[in-house]
C-alpha cells in the first residue's frame, strides 16, 4: 500500500494520508498525533505535530529495533 507524505514547515506538520477517499467525521488527538476518522471510524490521515522533533526520534526507535520510543 502507497502512502502520501505531505510536510508544512511552516507548521511543522507531518500529514500522513492513509486513505485516498473519504469523509471526514472527527478526528482525535493523542499528544502530538492527531488521527482523522471517516464515519465507519477508519482513519483516513495522521498529522504528526511538532514533526521535525518527533519523527528523528521515531526513526532513532527503529534503527535501534526498541520497541518504544519516548517522545517529551
């Protein structure tokens, strides 16, 4: 499965789209992740917030194969 990347600097914001079609229903936020449900409660997108800060550390996790990543 492809996946869309999109990244606003400006905001620094990792949008990852999941699903190319859909309605928007809600979305929910989990720290700094913010996942965006259709109405079926199929995520359709992630927006990493605060990506340049976040995704190096997420990336460090899994070069080291941890199984988690603590993210401050």
């Amino acid at each position: 499965m492809a996946y869309k990347l999109r990244y606003d600097p400006e905001a620094d914001v990792l949008l990852l789209v999941l699903k190319g079609k859909g309605k928007l229903s809600h979305a929910e936020e989990f720290g700094d992740i913010v996942v965006h449900f259709d109405k079926k409660e199929k995520p359709l997108f992630l927006e990493f917030l605060n990506a340049s800060k976040i995704i190096p550390l997420m990336v460090q996790a899994m070069a080291k194969k941890e199984a988690v990543a603590s993210i401050a």
